[in-house]
C-alpha cells in the first residue's frame, strides 16, 4: 500500500469524480484509476461503486476513507516536523481566488510574489471561482486561503482578514432620467430593473441581505461575471448596475446606494478550525504583517462621486486570527 493510492483514493471520493480527482491531483485519470484498483485488490474488496453517473464509496470505501485520510495527515506531520527542525520551509500552497479583476488581486499577487521569494521550496497552486465555492472549498481543505467578497458577515468557521473594503454604487447611463443624482436609496433602487453579479459572489450577497433585511425585493434582470460588464450593460440603458466603486474612471454616472450604504468587502480568507500546514501558516503570518494598516475612514459621498478615485479604501479587519506558528 502507497501513500499516492490512498490520496488518489481520497480524491476520488471527495469529488466523486475520476475525471475531477485527476484534475485535482494533476495526472492522467488513468493513472488514477490504475491505482485505486491496485489498492483495492490490495484490501480484496472494492472501494468505489462505478455503476452510476457519479462515484460513490461503498461499504469498505465509507470504512477505510477516514483511516486513508488520517494516514495521509500523519504522513504530512512528519515532513513539517522534520522540515520545521531543519529550518526550511515547504510544502504545497493552494490559494483560490475570485475571477473579477481589483486592485486587491493585484496586492495578492505582490504578496505572492514576495512570499515565493523568501521561500522557493513552498508549491503554489491557484483555483478561480465565486466566493461561495471558495468557502465551500476552504471548508473541505481543497484550499489553504482564498481571495473573497465578503457579505455582511463572515462566513462560520472561516478567518477573514479584509485587505479591501469597496463601496457599491449605482450605475447609469448619461442619459438616464437619475443620471443627476449624487445618492439614490436602496429602497428606491429596487424599484427599477437592476444589472449585478451573479448569486455566490460577495457583491450579490451584500445586496441580497441588505435588501432581506429591509424586506425589499430586487428586480434583477440581469446577472454578470464581470463588474466593466455590468458597467457596459448599464450604458446601454439595460438597467441600473450595482458594483463596487470603479477604480478607473468609466463612462458612466455612479451614484452612492445609501439607507444602508452597501459595501462589498474583499478578504483573505481560511479556515479557522483544526490544523494549517507551515506554509499556510507562514502565509498567513505574512499578509497580516502587509495588510494590518489603520481602518479607512467612512466614505465622504460627495467626494466619492466627485473624484476619480484611483484605489478603493483599504481596511484592515482580522475575524480570527490566523493560525499560530508552532516554531
């Protein structure tokens, strides 16, 4: 029995999938499935259930899955046992991240930059998707940290240093009948057909629950992926757009959403229960030590809408800390 069976195992389970485990694992799926059937031959029965659309553990898979995962956990303590006594530091680093571009994935990447240099030895791995799946994807430890709008609260469970904090904005059109107006007020934006991100992202949570909590119900006709495409929708006259403040100037009217103001909160995300590997840990370690700068002041409406902002406040906002170095 090899350590590599039991985490193609593992895998395979986790995502009930050959075709996802090997993406996962970064081999052919063959590979996988070679190896899961060496292992089972091994135990002498079989540990996955194949004859439907997806994969399913039978009764030896449900009992053995628990011991493979503890064998592979106590395999990776003993190299950062070993590495931590020698001083050197690696290992994997898996890192998720959401897919709209900000200026808070640009000081990722500094942070990344930075961290790989200091340690060389630590692998980095990057996944995109929307916050909700990252958090799904921290809860089951398939990340180590990940890039996420925050809603109006952090999610169970998960640590969440916040390294950007961007208002939203209603966005028109020049022509549009609001397009001289500074404010509008959340009640009355839900009265007119709205252009946002997609459900699971941190803007669409923070509208969705403040507008929950005021008992009002958004005409969204229209999701997106991208904040410039809401912008661009919202140009045309499709509707009003609801975004974080641009960044850049755009060809288009902002408006401050007030009664509440909405804020989408961009952060750095973990999982707070149980243990971080090393390279988590001292990944951790080192974005506090970037992002930990004085909260930004309130946002002043009429400046806000006046200038061209080049970059949207930073916060700093630590839900837990992270984990503790052992060294």
């Amino acid at each position: 029995m090899e350590l590599r069976q039991l985490a193609y195992f593992v895998a395979v389970a986790e995502e009930a999938n050959f075709t996802r485990a090997a993406e996962r694992l970064h081999i052919a799926q063959s590979g996988v499935s070679a190896q899961i059937r060496r292992l089972e031959r091994e135990f002498g029965q079989p540990l996955l259930d194949r004859s439907g659309r997806s994969v399913r553990l039978t009764d030896a898979g449900a009992a053995v899955l628990p011991y493979a995962r503890a064998a592979l956990d106590a395999a990776a303590a003993a190299r950062h046992a070993v590495d931590e006594l020698t001083g050197l530091l690696r290992g994997h680093l898996a890192i998720g991240t959401i897919g709209t571009t900000s200026a808070a994935q640009a000081d990722l990447s500094v942070l990344l930059t930075t961290f790989h240099a200091d340690h060389p030895h630590v692998e980095i791995s990057m996944t995109v998707g929307n916050s909700d799946d990252l958090i799904d994807r921290l809860r089951a430890r398939q990340c180590d940290v990940a890039l996420i709008g925050l809603g109006r609260e952090t999610p169970s469970g998960i640590g969440a240093l916040v390294i950007f904090d961007e208002p939203l904005v209603a966005v028109v059109g020049p022509g549009h009948p609001l397009a001289d107006r500074d404010t509008i007020s959340l009640a009355a934006l839900t009265k007119h057909p709205l252009i946002t991100l997609y459900r699971g992202t941190g803007v669409r949570t923070s509208l969705d629950a403040a507008c929950a909590a005021a008992s009002l119900h958004p005409q969204v006709i229209c999701e997106a992926t991208e904040p410039s495409v809401v912008v661009q929708l919202a140009r045309q006259g499709l509707g009003i757009g609801v975004v974080p403040r641009p960044r850049f100037p755009v060809q288009a009217h902002s408006m401050m959403i007030t009664g509440p103001q909405l804020r989408s909160p961009i952060a750095l995300a973990w999982q707070a229960d149980g243990p971080a590997s090393p390279a988590t840990r001292a990944f951790l370690r080192r974005a506090h030590t970037t992002f930990r700068r004085p909260a930004a002041p309130p946002v002043d409406t009429q400046a806000a809408i006046s200038a061209n902002p080049d970059r949207p406040a930073k916060a700093q906002s630590s839900n837990v800390p992270p984990p503790a170095s052992t060294t």
